[in-house]
C-alpha cells in the first residue's frame, strides 16, 4: 500500500533539488525491503556550495509543506549529506562520494524509479 505523504514529500524534494540544479537524481522505493524509509532519493552536487544550497532548498520546500526534519548530517563538509525526514530519506553526494558509496547498487533490492514518475 502507498504511502500518500511520503510520495508527496518525495515529489517536493525532487523538484526541490531540481530548482538547484542537482546531478543524476535517483530516486529508490525501498518500502518492501526495508522499514527505515519508503524512499531514498540520491542526487549529485558539483561543489560544496552547490550541495549545501541543494539541502537548504529541500530543507525550506519540505518544511513549508509542514513536513519536519528528522536530522540532518554532513552539512559543514558537504561531501555527502543525509537529510532524514522519515519516511524519505535524501543523499546528497560530491562526485567522488557518491561513487564511493554507491548506494544504488547497495539498495538494487529496492525498486528504481524514474524523476518522471513524481511529475505532475
């Protein structure tokens, strides 16, 4: 069964992070093989500034829908940020970092979806 709220949050941090510019966005449906979260939405900055606005920008669209943080981590190095608001979780990753981790091949059992799936 599908989560409306986390759907919805998921679609506004999508398009938050598009508003930014940010690289190579993924988004991962890992309801049915994990309880931490419904979605993993992973995308790319070029630099830290990039990636430190990429996460304000979430933080404030997120936050005016009334969808409150849970915790943030990685902010003041910017080389990978986790922004945890429950049932999405967002990583936001330099170049190196994010190939480095690959957590889209750590999460495969999760379901991939497209950017477009969450368009209006």
């Amino acid at each position: 069964m599908e989560n409306k709220s986390a759907r919805e949050m998921a679609r506004l941090a999508i398009s938050a992070l598009q508003d930014k510019k940010a690289q190579d966005i993924h988004i991962i449906d890992i309801s049915e093989v994990s309880v931490i979260a419904d979605y993993f939405i992973i995308a790319g900055g070029a630099n830290k500034n990039q990636i430190q606005a990429l996460c304000d920008n979430v933080q404030e669209t997120l936050g005016r829908a009334g969808y409150p943080e849970k915790q943030t981590e990685g902010y003041n190095t910017a080389n990978w940020i986790l922004m945890d608001f429950g049932d999405v979780i967002i990583h936001i990753f330099d170049r190196e970092n994010r190939l480095l981790y690959d957590l889209e091949r750590i999460w495969r059992d999760g379901r991939q979806m497209d950017v477009s799936e969450f368009e209006e």
